[in-house]
C-alpha cells in the first residue's frame, strides 16, 4: 500500500515522540515501571512520574520503598540512561528535513531524568521541546499538542506528528487537527505507517 493518501505539501513542522521513534532503551527492570508498579494507585503514580518535575529519589520517597529499594532502583536506572541508543539515524534525518525548511519538534511523555539523557543523545536542536514532566501534560491529551503548536507558530493541520504509539501519537496527534503518522519497525510501510524514519525524506 503507498502512503501518498496524505497532502504532505502543506506540512510546515515535523513533531517527533522520543523513545521507540527516534530512539530506544534497553528493555530490562526499568525502574520506573517498578515504582509505579508497587503503588497503590498506579495511574495516579504514573501521571506523577510523567507530569511532574521531579527526580526519581523524591518520586521514591512518596512510596513505601525502602533506602536500600531507592538505592537499586537508582541503579537501574543509571543503567537505563546508559543504555540509550538512536534509531534510523534519527540525528541525520532531522537535520536534513530542516534543510528542507521544515520546523523540527519533540513531544514526548518522560519522567525528568530521561529528558536530559535524550537530548544529548539526540545531539540536535529542535524548535521547540515539549516534554510531559515540563508541561504538565501527558500524550494523548490534545493540550500538549496544541502546545507544540503554539511554540512552533503553525496550524494543527500543517503539523506532521510522527510516533510509535497508535493511542499517544497516532490518535492524539490526529484527535488534535495534526496529521499523524505512525512508526512500526515490525510492519511494512502502509496507509498511516512508516517502518522507516528515511521513508519520511520520500514524503516530504
């Protein structure tokens, strides 16, 4: 299937999600998904690892977890941090489709550690970052797309939001006016999909 049932010659700007876009992390005990696992309320816990602006120390010392937990816990996630990797030289892409005069943003719902690690990877400068733990705001709520929006100084409709997540960036990119595309490295490239982020030099 080709993917031309898009109008790609009105987009202006290019929103990328981070991790299982343009880059990944070794699968493992994250310990994040530790932290909100023991709590009580775990979609309470996780909006606020994603939402609030805080390290995973004073996230830890709301929950029960004892020194030696945090400790581990901490460990794990350095491990985490290091293990972090790029994907389809995500980089080189970027830079090229600013070349083409396109505005280049990241929207992405991390917990505040990851930001930093991510961008220095990423080693780019993007027009505008909106991350969750920043804004207040979790993918696929439409405000943090509307956000990027109004950073980027460009109309939903001339945004192009390109994810892994089908609920998070597809359906919240879309939800919001934006065009959204999805990234599925275990699919051929369809209606909706890339499997590759070089596909997107072909449509833009």
């Amino acid at each position: 299937m080709t993917m031309n049932v898009f109008d790609f010659a009105t987009i202006e700007a290019v929103c990328f999600d981070c991790f299982g876009t343009l880059l990944s992390v070794v699968e493992g005990p994250h310990a994040y998904r530790g932290l909100v696992g023991q709590a009580a309320n775990r979609r309470a816990m996780r909006e606020e690892v994603l939402t609030r602006f805080r390290t995973f120390e004073q996230h830890a010392l709301a929950t029960s977890w004892t020194p030696q937990d945090i400790a581990r816990g901490r460990e794990a996630l350095d491990q985490e941090l290091a293990s972090i990797t790029v994907l389809d030289a995500a980089p080189d892409i970027l830079e090229r489709l600013r070349g083409r005069g396109l505005k280049i943003a990241l929207c992405s719902n991390l917990a505040t550690e990851f930001g930093p690690a991510a961008l220095k990877k990423l080693d780019f400068v993007f027009d505008t970052t909106v991350l969750s733990y920043e804004v207040g705001l979790v993918k696929p709520d439409a405000e943090i797309f509307r956000t990027v929006c109004l950073n980027l100084n460009c109309r939903p409709e001339h945004v192009l939001m390109v994810g892994d997540s089908q609920k998070a960036d597809v359906q919240g990119g879309a939800n919001a006016g934006l065009i959204a595309l999805q990234v599925d490295r275990t699919a051929p490239p369809a209606r909706g999909r890339i499997s590759r982020l070089n596909e997107l030099l072909t449509l833009l």
